[in-house]
C-alpha cells in the first residue's frame, strides 16, 4: 500500500524505525500494514478515564484482526472536576488545545496512518474533533461512556446533585452531612457525568458530524455496546485508511448543521457552539456556528429534556435509541447527503433506523417543549454576541431588569451568596475571566451551581464571560464576547448599573444614560489583564476570542 508511514528501505527513516520497533517486538510482516494511532486519554485522576485502558486494548485487538499496526500513545487527560482546582479553573479549557498539539506531536512527529481516539470527559472529544480536522488524517473517535449513578435516601443522586449541593447547604435546604453523603454515592463507576453536560453533548456532537460509529453516543460506560462498537471503530479504521477517507471530507458546513440543529432539539450544553467553532477553525472549515444557532432560532424544538433540562435520564435517551433516534426525527430538518466514517450518508445511515416509539422522545409537531433550547444574545453589554440555555423551564418571553453586582472572582460572589448580601433581582456579573483575562476561562460554573441551588434561583441572574458547566442551569449568560480583558463592555459595568435581559428581542444591555457607554469604553484604553507564565503564559499570548472557537494562533494569523 502506498502510506505515508511506509519510508523508503535503506533510508535513514528507514533504518531507525526498524532497530527501534524490533526491540518492541514488531515482527516484520507487520512493518508495512497501516499504522493507527490509538489516542488513549487514560488517568488515575479522574474516573472519567479510568477503563480507557480496557478500551484501548478492545481497539488495539480490533485493528490487528483488520490487518493494521495499532500504536497506543497518551495524552493529557483534563478532567474539569478535579483540574478545575487549580487557577481558579484556568486550566481546563486550555487543556483542550494542549491535547491537539499532544495529538499532533504524537502522530504527526512519526508519521503514522490514521487514528482511533477514546473520548471521555469535556474536553477530549473536541480536542480529538480539533485534532482530526487539523491534521486530516483518517479518524475514528470512540466514544467512552456515560457513568453510573448511586442513590441517596431513596433516590438516584448524580454528580449534578452534588454540584448544586453546595449551595442547598448555605441555604439551610441541605446539611454538610447530606452533601458528604451524596458525595460517596454519586459517582458509581467510569465514564462521564450522566446529564446533558458537556460531556455527553459532545459525544452526541462526534455522532452528529459523522465522526463517530452509528450508534454510540450516549452510550453507558463498561457496557457490551460500547465495548462492540469500538471493536466496530478498530475494523472501520483501517478500511478508512486504504480508501484515504478523510475528516475534512465529513466535517463540511452541512454536518455542521446538522449537529447543531441535534444540539437545540436537545438543549445541550451552551459549550458545545465554542467546540464546534474549534472544530472548524482547525479544518479551515467556513462555518460560524453562532450564525447557524440564530439562524435556527425558533425552528427546532426540544424533544427530550434530559437532566438538567428536566427529569429525563441520559440512560433514557440510550434506550430510547441515542443520536441516530434524535436525527431520524429531526429528518425533515436535516441534510441527508452528509457523509460519515461508515460510508453512508445521513439519508442512508437512517433508511435502517425505526422511527422511535412514542414516548420519551417527543417529535416535531409534538415535543417536549417548544424551544429554542439555546440562544445567542447581543446587545450594548455582548456586541459580539452571549448565550443562554433555556432547556425546557427558561420562560422565552422571559424579560429580567435588576442592578448589577460585579465580582472579579466566584470567590468573592459565593462569599456574598451565602452572608445574604446578593438578593433577589440582582444580576450577578463575573468579570474578567475570559480566555485572556482568566486566563483560558477561569470558572464561574461552581457559582452558577451554588446560585441554581439555592433559594435565590430564578430570582437573580448571573452574567459572565467565564467558564461555565454543561450541568449549569438557570438565568445564566455566558460566553460574553468580547470578554473585559479584550475591551468588552463587561469590562465598564459598575455596582448598581441596570442590566436588562430581554429574550424576545435576544438582547443583553447594559442601560447607562446617554453618552456614558461611550465615555465609559472610550476611558478604559488598553485592556489590561494580569499576564501569566508556563502553559497558561502561552496559551494567554496565542489564544483566539471565544467568537473564533477560542484556538491557538499566531498574530500573524
């Protein structure tokens, strides 16, 4: 076969390859076969990763049997509830463009064929997207699962319960104890958190653009489907790899489309528009997903709402047929000439597919709520454009005016939350935790979580340009673009400013008299912003506005 990774015999490339794979065992048939790469993002920090091991074996096994080299290489491995503790949650997104260059070095620096890689928590799976579409090379992702849950007196309690406990507990709803207690149960095994977070959303985000196996997402961690469906990635790849199919053959403006047109029918988390705008920054590809979502607006309805959009389960989706049961009643909105790894077309790929039964997936004439699910605001206070999740229970009508409370920290908002100083109608505004001002998106969700918790929900809004979870619910703005620390109006917003949220007209203003918006931006000068070292250094210095997917660029490009 003609493959890239096949050198010359008798070159140096040649000759260093082999001394070094002989030592590794590699016999020599195996030398020229198709080289895959299996992207294993396996931790001892997070359960998350911990069975991608198990996985990665499945695959490795799979890719031998369909006649490829299979090479196991490791990334980082960012999980956002345990590397948010440092940085005041610095590192998580930067971690996502980390793991494309840690891909990139790892397949392209030895030149190998194709890749399998094993997405898990939030930022795997848009980093192994991003990666794909940058380095073009024949890609599989194989989607590692949603976790188990526990129960607590009586009840299933996930990780969402335990987020938002925080703030039951300053409101008296909850003790310490119940929070310890809900702790020890919620987590009851691998995979990632069971709601439409980010995690799961993205998985259904990989299916949706064809990235993926049919079939595979949302699917539960350790069980015999994922594990055959993998094995199913492992023979597909190395097909993929001698017909030289491509990502940026799948990855085209209408698969964009679509996977967002699944995102607003499912109210997915609002991080997903950042990852698919990733996505195509790194493939070259002309899509601006906000563009999409408003022009989508009002067009597709919700037909699940899964926790936290409501009280339907992950599991449900999984039974009720995953992805493939969302896009075959989403069809008549659909474009079904887009291609995905299996060969098919959308239109072929759901010839074969059942419509669901009535139920737990609502249709188009009859949902589970009207939506939209996601919208995109702008106004004086976003000029570049905010998002807000409304899921199921966000009123679309909903108009909310109230004073401002500015804080440059969660830490100094929780502080506020719990001695009663934030009321309700006040609107919360975190500040200056943006890609640059953060940097790489300090957090505001463990807030956002405490805020929806407690007995102040729905009766303050919070408006940030920092990090927020796919768990978080609410009235809640994020992504404000541009953010404080690029010169976004976020950056002149004072204690007791009114702020207005108005959804009918999909805006977001900050009302100031006549003339002092100008005064105000126009005395800012250059946005300032505290400058880091190390990785965060780095990723501050080349980091892209959210509105561009938030990647890794020189100046000069």
């Amino acid at each position: 076969m003609n493959l890239r990774s096949n050198f010359p015999r008798g070159s140096t490339l040649w000759a260093l390859r082999q001394a070094q794979w002989r030592a590794l065992g590699i016999p020599e048939a195996d030398m020229d076969k198709p080289k895959i790469a299996i992207v294993n993002a396996s931790s001892e920090l997070s359960s998350c990763f911990s069975h991608l091991d198990k996985v990665a074996a499945a695959v490795k096994h799979a890719v031998r049997e369909a006649g490829g080299l299979p090479f196991e290489v490791k990334t980082t491995a960012p999980s956002d509830f345990i590397h948010c503790a440092g940085s005041a949650g610095s590192y998580i997104l930067p971690s996502r463009d980390l793991m494309v260059n840690d891909i990139e070095v790892s397949v392209e620096g030895p030149q190998l064929d194709g890749m399998i890689c094993l997405a898990s928590c939030d930022k795997t799976a848009p980093a192994q997207l991003m990666a794909a579409a940058r380095l073009d090379l024949p890609t599989i992702l194989v989607i590692g699962g949603y976790q188990a849950c526990g129960v607590f007196r009586g009840e299933q309690v996930d990780i969402e319960d335990v987020f938002e406990g925080v703030g039951k507990v300053g409101s008296g709803e909850i003790s310490l104890d119940d929070l310890d207690c809900m702790s020890r149960v919620a987590v009851a095994g691998p995979g990632v958190c069971a709601g439409m977070g980010t995690a799961n959303s993205m998985h259904i985000m990989s299916e949706a653009l064809g990235m993926t196996m049919p079939g595979s997402a949302p699917i539960a961690a350790e069980s015999e489907a994922m594990y055959d469906l993998a094995r199913a990635a492992g023979h597909r790849i190395v097909e993929l790899v001698v017909a030289d199919v491509r990502p940026r053959s799948i990855l085209s403006p209408a698969a964009f489309r679509n996977a967002v047109t699944v995102a607003l029918s499912l109210s997915t988390s609002i991080n997903v528009l950042r990852h698919l705008q990733a996505v195509a920054e790194e493939g070259g590809i002309p899509v601006n997903v906000y563009d999409i979502v408003s022009e989508l607006d009002g067009r597709v309805p919700v037909l699940c709402a899964i926790k936290p959009n409501g009280a339907g389960k992950i599991e449900q989706l999984d039974d009720a047929g995953g992805t493939l049961a969302i896009m075959k009643r989403l069809a008549p909105l659909l474009d079904m000439t887009a291609p995905g790894v299996d060969g098919l077309t959308l239109g072929e790929r759901l010839e074969t597919v059942l419509q669901p039964e009535a139920g737990f997936i609502g249709t188009l004439d009859a949902p589970a709520a009207r939506g939209p699910s996601l919208v995109v605001l702008k106004g004086s206070l976003a000029p570049d454009g905010a998002i807000m999740k409304l899921g199921t229970t966000t009123a679309p009508e909903l108009c909310f005016e109230g004073p401002a409370r500015v804080y440059a920290t969660q830490a100094d908002a929780f502080a506020d939350l719990e001695n009663g100083t934030i009321t309700a109608g006040d609107v919360v505004v975190l500040s200056g935790l943006g890609v640059k001002g953060g940097p790489g998106v300090a957090s505001a969700s463990w807030f956002a979580a405490a805020l929806a918790g407690s007995a102040l929900a729905g009766r303050t809004a919070l408006i940030t340009d920092g990090q927020l979870s796919g768990l978080n619910r609410g009235l809640v703005v994020g992504q404000v673009m541009p953010e404080a620390a690029m010169g976004g109006p976020l950056a002149i917003v004072r204690n007791g400013d009114l702020i207005r949220i108005d959804l009918p007209a999909r805006r977001v203003d900050l009302l100031l008299a006549e003339g002092e918006y100008d005064e105000r931006l126009s005395g800012l000068g250059e946005p300032t912003y505290v400058r880091r070292q190390g990785w965060l250094g780095l990723y501050q210095r080349l980091v892209t506005p959210l509105s561009r997917g938030g990647v890794l660029r020189n100046e000069a490009e």
